[in-house]
C-alpha cells in the first residue's frame, strides 16, 4: 500500500516529545452509499469530522477490522473497491505511532443503525449521509483545539481527496 501522507506534531503546531512510539494499527474507509452519499461521523464533544474505521483488534486482519468498524459506525456491510493508501501519524503526546490503511468500499444490502461504544456515545458520535464534497466542506470547516482532533481532521481531509480521485 502506498504512503499518502505523514502526520507530525509540529505539522499544528505542538512540541515533539522525545517518547518511545507504541505502533497502533488502523483501517479507514469511504463508504458510499447507493445514492452516491458517504459515511461521516460528526463528534459533537471534540467538534471534528470522522470517516468510520478505528484500531485493529488482535485476530484480525485488515479486511475484518474494516467490515467491523463500518458495521458498528455505519450499520451497513461493504464491499472493498479499492486500496486508497497508508497514513502515518507520529503522536508524540500520546506515546504513538499510527498506520492508518485506507480503502474505498460501497454499502452491500441496506443500512441500518450503527452501534457505539459507550464512550463514543458520550463523545457525541452521530453518522451523517453526505456528499463526498459536502464531507470535505464540513471537515474543511472545523476549528478545534483537540490534539487528536488536528490529526484526524487532517488525516480525513487526505483520504477523502484520495477518494474523490475514484469518484
């Protein structure tokens, strides 16, 4: 998979700290409906944009982790229509080093519910529908002082431009 961007903390503005990185590994994914409409996920506490993905839990592959997070952030299942490519963030503040591996998938079947965990719940967590143009609106939009919440902006920001490129 190719490398489509590398996060730093300097790249907004936050000192490097001199840590040991713990490799945390991750899938992501543009899922786009049958009307042409992909997932967002707004959190409402943190005021940032997300596509639906997250960590890959032990005993998983990718493609597993992938229909997972979408299943439980989305209600839906997919089928993976192409590798979009790798995302790297170095978060020092958090002792991390991500890989974020990115795809582009359509919804297979109908939509339902998605299901968050208890603390994405309490981070506010709400799937929207949008157009792809809409969702770069929208996460163009944000202003947030969450350390996180500048990496995921940004790392969103570069997969949905992959994205686009597909559409």
């Amino acid at each position: 998979m190719h490398l489509l961007k590398e996060l730093h903390d300097e790249d907004f503005g936050f000192e490097t700290k001199k840590v040991d990185l713990k490799l945390r590994e991750a899938v992501r994914v543009v899922v786009v409906n049958e009307g042409g409409q992909i997932a967002v996920l707004y959190v409402a506490q943190k005021n940032f944009y997300k596509i639906p993905g997250g960590g890959i839990e032990a005993g998983e592959n990718k493609e597993v982790a992938l229909r997972r997070e979408v299943s439980e952030e989305a209600g839906c299942r997919i089928e993976i229509i192409k590798e979009l490519g790798e995302l790297v963030e170095y978060r020092t503040h958090f002792d991390q080093l991500q890989r974020s591996y990115c795809y582009l998938a359509k919804v297979v079947g109908d939509i339902g519910s998605p299901h968050f965990t208890d603390d994405e719940l309490a981070d506010g967590f709400e799937t929207k529908w949008v157009e792809i143009d809409r969702a770069v609106e929208l996460i163009k939009g944000v202003s947030t002082d969450d350390y996180m919440g500048k990496f995921v902006t940004n790392r969103e920001l570069t997969i949905l431009q992959e994205a686009q490129k597909h559409l």
